[in-house]
C-alpha cells in the first residue's frame, strides 16, 4: 500500500533537460558558498536542493502547479 502510495505522489516529474539544468544551475549556485560573504550566503545552500531534485527526478513544486517536464509514452 505505501509504495501505491509513494509511487503516486513521487513519481518523477523532472526531464532530462530540467535535470541538466537543475544540476549546472545547482553547482554555480553552491560555489556561491564559496565566494559570498554575510548573511547572502544561504543562497549557496539553494544549490543544494536544485543538485537533489536533479538526482531524483522529482520537484515537490511541480505537482502544486501542475508541471511535469518528462516525456510522455
């Protein structure tokens, strides 16, 4: 039952080329750690969360607004 569940509700929503881009977008936005200073740095830790919905393929956001990037079969 919970895998019917958790396979509704977290079935992949994030195409190959949303991933690319989650995941580029992902790694400049973390390097921000790096450069930044003062209280701005947490938009560093935003790269974080871009590199983990590009590994796996599913944006929590998406279902809320009624996007899907995947292709369809």
């Amino acid at each position: 039952m919970a895998s019917v569940i958790q396979e509704k509700i977290m079935r992949p929503n994030v195409g190959n080329t949303d991933r690319i881009i989650r995941a580029v977008l992902g790694v400049v936005l973390l390097s921000l750690l790096f450069v930044l200073d003062g209280n701005i740095r947490w938009v560093g830790l935003l790269g974080l969360v871009m590199i983990g919905t590009a590994a796996i393929r599913f944006c929590p956001v998406y279902p809320l607004i009624g996007l899907d990037t995947c292709e369809k079969k």
